[in-house]
RNA sequence: GCCCGGGUGGCGGAAUAGGUAUACGCGCGAGACUUAAAAUUUCGUGAUCGCAAGGUCGUGUGGGUUCGAUUCCCACCCCGGGCACCA
C-alpha cells in the first residue's frame, strides 16, 4: 500500500505549482468573468500564527473553488509592515526597524507559500516599501487639496515623565500612566485629521445597499452614532444687561456661531437635541465645563469662582470618573445668568455640570426633566421644576415620561383588515385587560366566553358586515412588562391580532379620518403599512403591531399652546421651525486622528514655513523618504523623526533656511485604506492604480477579515473609497460588495492562544507533523466560517482529518474503470450540489462533512469507480490541493500515455472545471417515509418515492405499532407530505 | 440601559419556505487482528424505565398557534459582541 507522505508530495507540487506559474492571475482572461476576493493582509510579527493560517487558508478554498467555476480569480497577498513592534524591537534590541521587518517578512513568505494557497504572490504589495508608501503620501495630498486632510488641535494624553502621548489603552482607570506611574496631564497638541465626519452620513446610508452581515452594519452605525433633531437656539436673558431691546436685536442679527466669537459679548447658546418636540418642557440648561462660553459669560457670573472650581475639578476628572453613570450627577447654577427658553418664552437657570460631554453635539443642552432621564437625576437633585409636556402612551417603552407623571390610556390595533379590491388595510382598535374588555368598538363579554372568545366574535362581526372573510386568526395572551408597574396595579393587558381578507369593503371617505383616528377604526393604506412593518418584518407580527401602534398612538403635546394635541412625531419639526432652529444630525464619530509621533510609519509629506504655515510636499519629490539616521527610543518628547539631521537638511535644501518637516508619521491605518487597489496595478510607476484597471476588478466581491477590524480598519478604507471617488480616482464608491468576519481559533484549554496560559499553537509543527492539506481541512471542518464562533484547537479532531486523507490515498489504489452504481451516482451529484452551495456560502464544515460521507461510501465498495473518483477529487482539491493533486496525477498516468515529466498547467487539477451536477439524480429513488400517530413517530416504510397516499395509508396501516394507535379511537384527518411522511390524526372515543 | 448575534449529546457542530432532531468529526464502550501495544477495522453511543418488544422525556425556561414546532408568535433567563451620562 502506498503511504501518503505528505511532506514529499507538498514540496512537490508547492514547487512545481511556482514553476509553471499556475496561480498567476491576468487583468483580462478571455471567456472569463474577474472576480476579486480578498482577506486581510498580515502585519510581519515574524512568524505566522494560527490565526494567519485560518484567515488565510479557509478562504484559498473559496478562492479555488472560484476558479474551479470558471472566473478569473484574484487572490493577492502582501504585508502591511509599518508599525510599533518594529519600533520597539529596534530599541529593545538595537535592531535596525528596517531590517527587522524585512527579515520578517522574508521568514513569513516562504511559511505563506507552505500553506499551499493560490496567492498570485507576484502582485504582492509591502506597505513600508518607498514605492508603495509614495502613493500613501500622494493620496494623503489629495485628499488634502480637498480640504479632506486638515491640521487641528487635539487633547492627548501627556505623561509628563516619560514626556510622550499616550494611547488611551495605556492610560489606566485611576489615571496613572501604565509604564511610568505617573499621573496623566491633557495636553493639546496641532495634529493632522481625515474629514471622516464629512462622510457620516454616506457612510451610515450606502450600509443599506450592502449585502452584509447585519452585525457588522450594525456595529458600524453604532460606531458612527447618528442622531436626528434639531439645533436651538437660547438667547441670554437681556435683564442682566438691563437692555432689553438692544440685546434681542443684537441676537436676531447675529449669525448662528456668534455665540462663540470672544469679542461679542455672548448673547445666545446653541444646543443640540433629540426631542425639539419637549422644548416648552425645559426648564434650565446645561454646559458643559469645557464650554466656550463660559469664559465670555465671566463677567456676568454672580459666582464665578465657584463655578471656576468646579469647572477644575471636571478637569481632574478622568474620562472613566466622567463618564461613570452610576456617579451622582453634580453641577453649579451660574448665578445672574438666565436663558430664555425659546418656545415657552420662560426665563430658565443655566447650570454647568460634567455630565454634559463638551464634544458631542454642541456640548450644551436644554434640560427636560419630565422626558429624560439624567435631567430628572439632576432637577431631583437641585430642586428644579419637572414640567410635563407630552402626555406619552403608558406603554410607549420608547419614551416613558418619568415617575410619577401622567400617562394616557393606549389604544391597542386589533385587527387588520385588507380589502383586496382596492389594496388597502384597515386597522381595529380596542384596548382591554383580563378582567373585562373595557373599552373598544367591540363591546364587551358575555357569559360564559373568553375575552378571546369576545374578540374574536366581535371581529368577526366587524368583517361580516363589512364583507370580510377572516382568514388567519391569532390571538395571544401576554403579559406585558410594560404594563406591570402601571399605577402601583398588577394588571395584564393583552391584545390580539387577525388578517382579515375583505372583499369590498367600505370606502375611505365615509368615515371622517379624524374621527377614524380618535376612535376606533383607522385608515391606512397599503404603502403606509408596508412603510411602517418593512418587507422583512411582516412575519413578526406582535412587534409589528406594536411599532404600529405606536406609531399611530404616539404621544401627545399638552401645555405647548398651538402645539397642544399635536403628535410628538409631528411636532419635532414644527416647534423647530417655529423657533427658528433647524432639523439636523449629530455624530458620535469624531474625525479621524492620523498623526503618529513614531518613527516606524509613513512620513505625512508636510512642511513648514518659518512662520510655522504648513505645505504640501510637491509630488516630484515623493516618495517623501523616511529618513534613516535618527535616535530611537529618546525620551525627547517629539516624535523621532526631530532627531534625523538629513531630514532637516532635505528640508532646507529644498525649501529653503528655517523651513522645517513635519515630524510626524501616519496612522497606519493610512497604509491599509486603499492596499486592494494597489493589489490590482503593482507595477504601475505613474499612478497609484489605473482606473481601467480598477474597473476590471473593483469592487472587492468577497473580503473576508478579523471581527476587531468592523469599526476601524473597515469603516476607514470605505471612507477613503469615498473621498477618492469623488476625486474622480476610483470608480466605485464601496470598496467591498461582501464582508465577511471570521471567527477566532482558541487554544486546546478553550482559552484564547497567548503566552501567558501557554497554549500557542504552532501550526509549523502540525504542518511537518500531519501536512498543510490536514491542517487546511482541519481549520475549514472546524465549524461555519460566516460566523463569529470561537473554536477549540482539538488534537483529536485533527487526528481525524488525517485518517481522512489516509482514507482517500488508500482509496486511490482501489480505483477501476467499473461504472458507478446507481446509489454512488445519485450521492456524487447530491455531493457536487451541497460542497459547492457550502463552500459559496463559507460553510466549509459541512462541504467537508459530505466530502467524508462520500468518501466512507466508496470505503464500502471492493472497487472504486474511476470517474466518480475524479470527480470527488475535484471536490477534494480546493480542500487539500496537493493531495488531490498528486491523486489526480497517479489516475491519469494509468490510462494516459503522457507521464509526469511533461506536466503541464492543464494536467492540473486545479486547472479543471468544477463539477456539474444533475438536477434529476439528486432525488433519491426510494424515500423512507414516517409515519405518525397525531405527530409522534411510529414507524418508518421504505417505499419508492411516488408513492401515492393510498398505497402509503394501506401500507402503514398494517404496522402492528401504528395499528395499536389507529384503533383507539377514530381517524379524522389524514396528513400526507409526499415522500416525506403520513400523519394519522386520531380523536380518541 | 439601547442595539446586534446566539443558546441543540460528554465536546466541535448538522438539520429551519414547520415534516423522521443530533449528519460529519472527536471522545467514550465492546469486539476482531496482534505474544503485546500502537495502528487498522467492525459494532454501539441523547436521557430514562424495561429481560425484551416497546414506552416516556428531550433543541435555555414558561406559554401560544398547528395534525405536527429546534424552526413561527409572546414573555422571561443566560452567553457573546457593538455603543453608552451621546442630549
């Protein structure tokens, strides 16, 4: 018996696969469609992890199997070598950071090449190379003429013994420096920023047209934090200035931002909210301490050191401290200062007070404590009025008014009626509770009937009447959360739903829609419903029908004047406009922070004037060089790149005496935003990717990546393919159509691989040990690749893969040319179906279930038939490429006249089309039927598959186990699914 | 707190336009081969009652709809992740 050596046949074929160029990939292969499929790029620590292997290897088969489909698939490799590690391992080590890295990733390619993935390793791309970073730095230009790319002053974090930024991950909770020890200072430093906030919106809307998980768009729209409302605007209270008439002039011709110019005496604040339509309810205001117009208010201030200390201590306070919820919220009124609420015309008090975070939305807020939470804290604390404005729905969970306040009775829709003729709905509404329907058009419960019961008479009725047929009805009974607390009672409220079909039913316009609103019976038509339900939704009805309801009942305004009686949806934009304020949107995002005081980065081509005015590098002198002689690891407390002579002389000698670089280096985030699109043209001198060439592949059709990577690495490369899209300098605005986030590989203890439990994995020594192939099926059996699973590195399961592959060697040798019988066929083709419906949907775990299903069947034959072999190895080959690939080679010599010295690429394997399947061979000639008793199982007939439910019947009806059942009482219904079972439902007498 | 995922044997996981739950693999048990072990191989393997035939229970918990629910609906519990004094 032939041994499978797996270590000769890898090397083999490893080598002759580069040899023959087989995975090389052109722009255009004629009768071929492009397809680009892409996974993350690794950064060269110095040795590939298992993490590398399951990012890398699972996906090759996807990748295989695409050009087993017959499309010319780009599958590209490369590094992203900027970073810290190189940086620290130069000062750690005295090591050069260049060389460090380059060695790396010498190391790391030839381990890449033993995994035996069809990466085109001829367009690789080396983010840290001159030729690659120029283009970095030319884009960073773009998108600086643009306006996109722009110096601003940023806080960090400064710890002042080590004198260095710190990263907010090194800053621990009590505020001490993790390294030094000591406490951590704010200091503001002028930094480079990417417009990202430009792009919000677009970001947030265009997830919509994606085919993502919704995970990942959700996490991103997290990230993004849009809100919708309204800026208002509060005028200071003129009394102060005893005034009156000159102030209010002065603030109606004020523009918006004057608040904000230090000459002008500040006579307005602008605040952001979410809820315009509660206004009348404010009843004070809050700033933030970092507020602007505190320091132009000084002088109004009655208290102004106590509102100046406190406004110290905030400062103390760290980020964690701050944003502590559970922390009692504290504040100081600024005395002799009042607003003027807008809408009410009120004059308010005006607190400072931390819980109002400076850099969201206009870092001051109107206060209502009636309909928000904090506020509620806050006017509980310092005594301050609570006004109620909306009356809300007492089951409205979305906007609860705060304890204690009035609530309105909801109404519940109960039916919902479709009139076929015309297409629309029509909604019934009652509200009741368990112990008696109480109100409602429906009238309430006789004797003896359930409110169910009740209900569902009553609809019915309504339906007769007007023409309606009920044609699904289900009634619930819940017990509702939101009702529970209602006014100190336990009570249950409950509501059903029915469909109703209506043949004709009554016109829109006989009854009043006001009245259809105020009462029972609403109106809507089929756009509205669908509006509001969603095509997705329409199965989940309860929810649905309490969004509806909701939607329809929504609170309403009281104490608001003309706005009294008015929904709140309805009146967020009419209070706005009415007091000149304006609906906008408000981000949780903030612009995206590039400048890196690292030596190990790429160089932002600016510099400076004399007068400290920054300039653009001009293109001729790109790639603008990381200069090399400078001290690592000096605690100067600029950025390395200060310490290089040679780049301060390029400077001057360029620009001119006094004239000084930019010190800082790019976020490396920079490098990875548009490294797909250098994928495509690597050679390219002239341009950073031509757009011909980017239409021939863009965009990415399947990216596949580390969950860590949804909210930076992946929201800021669709950042940057929007800003280049519209520079006109790609020709898609998403850089990929599909994004999938693998899940991690733990240890064999369950926990995360790490040094400190001692549970690394080594996949080189697996790979000596059982072979690539084994560890590539291993990691794609492991489990579902298009979730975020955590999966367990198991020596016995991948002892098991390997018996497998034992499996298929031995079987090899017990190849014929006997035809395959009719069972082994009808298995080949379910087989060519599932393996590539699985592998299509990254569901490797079950493509490799049925490869080993069929190749246990062909273990059960003396002789294994040829061509079905070679089909299961075509199924085999984007799982263990060189296994199959040797095997394909051993079948093919038998018959074959040629031998394996004249292989060619088209001897290969993986140069072979995928299989076809028969649609009319996946069905199986005889089907076990089951056979049930009122649902539960009793027996099993093997019948051929067009067995009619007659024969089946008399069939069953003959087991002794069913009969049993069948005569205790009588048959009223019969269930038959063909080919699949037969239900008896028996009555009992 | 809000949002998004998810909860199935001893373990990784299969199966959802509602239709025989636990495919495939691991582990475990028994047998064959062997002087022996390993390797290989055959059979068994959700729990429970039973000598057996067979019964009962069983997909986080409690309800509902259905002839039939892991799958649909409601409520709750737990785990993972995103956001969070975000106005």
């Amino acid at each position: 018996m032939k041994s499978y050596d797996h270590k000769k046949i890898e090397e083999k074929w490893q080598k002759r696969w580069e040899e023959k160029e087989l995975y090389k990939v052109e722009n255009k292969t004629e009768g071929k469609e492009n397809y680009y499929t892409l996974v993350e790029f690794p950064y060269p620590s110095g040795n590939l992890h298992t993490g590398h292997w399951y990012a890398f290897v699972v996906p090759d088969a996807f990748a295989r199997y695409k050009r087993m489909k017959g499309e010319n698939v780009l599958f590209p490799m490369g590094f992203d070598s900027f970073g810290l590690p190189a940086e620290n391992a130069a000062i750690k080590h005295g090591i050069d950071p260049r060389e460090w890295t380059y060695d790396n990733i010498a190391h790391m390619r030839d381990q890449i090449k033993r995994m035996g993935n069809a990466f085109d390793l001829s367009r690789e791309v080396v983010t840290s190379d001159p030729e690659y970073y120029k283009w970095t730095q030319w884009l960073f230009l773009k998108l600086y003429e643009k306006g996109l790319s722009y110096r601003g002053k940023a806080v960090v974090n400064w710890d002042p013994v080590d004198k260095t930024v710190l990263a907010n991950e090194q800053v621990l909770p009590d505020g001490t420096a993790e390294r030094s020890g000591a406490k951590v200072g704010k200091k503001e430093l002028k930094q480079w920023f990417f417009k990202i906030t430009d792009y919000a919106d677009r970001l947030v809307d265009d997830l919509e047209e994606l085919d993502w998980p919704e995970e990942i768009k959700e996490a991103q729209r997290n990230w993004i934090g849009r809100s919708e409302g309204a800026i208002l605007h509060f005028k200071i209270a003129p009394s102060v200035r005893n005034n009156t008439e000159q102030t209010q002039k002065n603030a109606e011709e004020l523009p918006r931002n004057s608040a904000s110019s230090p000459r002008e005496a500040a006579t307005s604040i602008e605040v952001f909210t979410t809820r315009p339509d509660t206004l009348f309810g404010t009843t004070y205001m809050v700033l933030s301490p970092e507020h602007r117009i505190l320091e132009e208010l000084k002088e109004k201030i009655e208290n102004r050191d106590e509102v100046a200390r406190y406004i110290d201590q905030s400062k103390e306070k760290t980020e964690i401290e701050r944003t502590n919820e559970a922390q009692e919220k504290t504040g100081v009124e600024l005395k002799g200062v009042k607003a003027i609420n807008p809408g009410s015309r009120e004059e308010i008090p005006i607190f400072v007070a931390d819980y109002v975070i400076a850099s969201y939305g206009t870092g001051a807020i109107m206060a209502v404590p009636a309909h928000d939470e904090r506020d509620f804290a806050f006017a509980q604390k310092y005594n301050l009025p609570v006004k109620q404005v909306i009356l809300p729905c007492k089951e409205d969970r979305n906007n609860p008014p705060q304890k204690g306040l009035e609530e309105t009775e909801r109404e519940v829709v109960v039916a919902f009626l479709k009139n076929n003729a015309t297409g629309k709905y029509a909604l019934l509404n009652w509200h009741g509770t368990l112990e008696g329907i109480t109100t409602g058009i429906m009238g309430g419960i006789d004797d003896g009937e359930t409110p169910e019961e009740a209900v569902l008479k009553e609809i019915q009725e309504e339906a007769a009447i007007n023409n309606a047929r009920v044609v699904r009805k289900n009634p619930w009974i819940s017990s509702a959360r939101y009702c529970a607390s209602h006014k100190g009672v336990n009570r249950t409220s409950f509501a059903h739903w029915y469909i109703c079909e209506v043949d004709s039913l009554s016109e829109q316009g006989e009854i009043p829609e006001e009245e259809a609103k105020l009462h029972t019976l609403i109106w809507v038509d089929e756009e509205e419903v669908l509006d509001a339900l969603g095509p997705e939704d329409q199965k989940n009805m309860w929810s649905n029908f309490l969004r509806l309801s909701s939607i329809l009942d929504s609170g309403k305004l009281i104490q608001s004047g003309e706005f009294d009686g008015l929904d709140s949806e309805d009146a967020k934009e009419a209070i706005t406009k009415k007091v000149g304020g304006e609906m906008t949107s408000t981000y949780r995002i903030r612009d995206w922070l590039l400048s890196r005081q690292r030596y190990w980065g790429c160089p932002i081509p600016i510099v400076y004037d004399p007068e400290g005015n920054p300039h653009p590098v001009s293109e001729e002198h790109l790639p603008w060089l990381l200069p090399e002689d400078v001290k690592l690891g000096e605690l100067t407390g600029k950025s390395p790149l200060a310490t290089s002579k040679e780049l301060h002389e390029r400077v001057e000698h360029l620009f001119g005496v006094g004239w000084t670089p930019e010190y800082d280096t790019m976020d490396t985030f920079v490098d990875s935003s548009w490294y797909f699109l250098r994928y495509l043209d690597p050679y390219n001198e002239t341009e950073f990717s031509s757009k011909e060439v980017q239409k021939a592949w863009m965009p990415v059709a399947r990216y596949s990546g580390g969950a860590e990577h949804t909210t930076m690495h992946v929201l800021y490369s669709r950042f940057f393919q929007k800003a280049l899209f519209d520079l006109g300098l790609v020709t898609e605005s998403e850089p990929y159509r599909e994004r999938l986030n693998r899940g991690l590989i733990l240890g064999t203890d369950g926990r995360k691989m790490s040094k400190r439990w001692g549970n690394v994995v080594d996949p080189d020594e697996h790979v000596e040990r059982v072979g690539a192939d084994c560890v590539r099926t291993y990691l794609a059996f492991i489990g579902p690749y298009n979730e975020v699973g955590a999966y367990p590195w198991d020596m016995g399961g991948i002892a098991g893969v390997r018996r497998f592959l034992e499996k298929v060697n031995t079987l090899s040798e017990k190849v014929s040319d006997k035809e395959a019988s009719e069972e082994i066929t009808q298995l080949l083709h379910e087989s060519i179906m599932k393996v590539g419906r699985d592998i299509e949907s990254f569901k490797f775990n079950t493509s490799v279930s049925q490869l080993m299903v069929l190749s246990n069947r062909f273990a059960k034959e003396e002789e294994v038939p040829k061509e079905a072999f070679k089909t299961f190895l075509k199924l085999l080959a984007p799982f263990a490429p060189h296994l199959a690939e040797e095997l394909w080679l051993s079948l093919r010599e038998r018959g074959s006249t040629q031998n394996e010295r004249g292989w060619t690429r088209n001897d290969s394997v993986h140069m072979q089309a995928w299989p076809e399947y028969d649609e009319a061979l996946l069905k199986k000639p005889t089907a076990e039927i089951a056979i049930q008793v009122n649902g539960k199982l009793r027996g099993v007939l093997l019948l051929p598959l067009e067995t009619s439910e007659e024969e089946v019947r008399a069939e069953a009806e003959k087991l002794p186990a069913v009969e049993k059942y069948l005569t205790e009482g009588e048959v009223s219904k019969v269930v038959f699914v063909p080919g699949k079972l037969i239900n008896f439902v028996v009555k009992k007498a």
